[in-house]
C-alpha cells in the first residue's frame, strides 16, 4: 500500500491541481510524516511516478515572480478510478511490518546476553520518549487537525503503548531467557 499515492492523488482531488511546492507545503502542514508512512522529501519522486503512470497530468506551468517555474499538475479520470479504489484498499488491509528486533531476538549472541537488560531498557526509554513526543506534538497541533486526524494520532499513540507494554514484559522475562538461552547453547 502506497500512502503517498493516496496523499497525491487525494489532495488533487479535493484541493484541485497543484504544483509540488504547494504538495509539500500542504504535507507539512497536514504533519503528515507524524501518523503515517510518507516523508515529505519522497513528494517530488512520487509525483513523477504517477505523471509516468498517468494518474495525474500536467496541466500547465506557471511561474510567479522570482520562483522557479513550477509544473501543476491535476489528478486524471484513471488517476481517481485508482485513488478509489487505493483508499478502499488502505482501509481494509491490516500493516503490521515485521520488526528486526524479532528476528535478533531469536537469534542472540550468547557471549552478549548480559548486555540484554541495558539494550531492553534502552528501547523501552526510547520508545517512552517517542511517545511523550508524539502526544506532545497531537496535543499542541491538535486544533489544526481534523477529526480523522486526530483519531490517526491517537492510533500511533496506542500503537506505541502496545510496543512498550510487549517490552517490558520482555524486560520482566529477560532471566528466563537467558537461562534458555544459556542452556540452549551450553554457556552457563
């Protein structure tokens, strides 16, 4: 699923055609790279993706007074057919990505595992952080944000929540570990 097809595509749709700059703008605006997976830089790349496509089309070029010349550019009938059936698609596939930290989990090194404790504490403190941050940022933007918006962030809260109570439940479980651990390979 491609999140920034549906911001493109979306925002042409609603706002009507639009240069790049005015995209990224509105992506800052939106804190769009706050509650989803779209960096506001990767903008420029998608756009000319989707003109290759021929899901949008340039509509003119315009320049205003010393700004370079900028490309508008207007969302096209296979464009919003595909915005259709995008938007429809994100709302009933379900991402949860695989985190490496599952799979170094599985595989420890066995002359580290009293490293375990500290690097489990670490995460659990980074990913604390990173949630008084983003509560931070939806508290102090949250009257620029609209009712989706707002229920969008508050779902990267508890997606964060969910993260820290899976650790330390972990971090509870690291003497058992451990030992497994130990026994498995023969290092006690």
């Amino acid at each position: 699923m491609s999140s920034i097809r549906i911001f493109i595509l979306g925002a042409l749709t609603q706002r009507g055609p639009m240069h790049g700059h005015q995209l990224r703008l509105l992506a800052e605006e939106e804190h769009i790279d706050l509650w989803t997976d779209i960096t506001v830089g990767g903008l420029y790349g998608a756009i000319k993706r989707l003109a290759a496509e021929g899901l949008i089309e340039e509509l003119r070029v315009e320049r205003k007074g010393a700004y370079p010349q900028r490309q508008v550019w207007g969302i096209t009938q296979n464009g919003s057919r595909t915005l259709s059936t995008l938007r429809m698609n994100a709302l009933r596939e379900i991402v949860v990505k695989p985190d490496p930290f599952d799979l170094a989990l599985t595989r420890l090194d066995p002359d580290r595992l009293e490293d375990l404790p500290v690097v489990i504490a670490a995460r659990i403190g980074s990913l604390e952080a990173r949630l008084a941050d983003h509560e931070a940022h939806a508290q102090a933007i949250a009257s620029h944000l609209t009712f989706a918006e707002k229920l969008s962030m508050k779902h990267g809260s508890y997606r964060l929540r969910a993260e820290i109570a899976w650790h330390q439940e972990l971090a509870s479980l690291l003497p058992e570990l451990i030992a497994d651990e130990q026994a498995r390979k023969g290092t006690s």
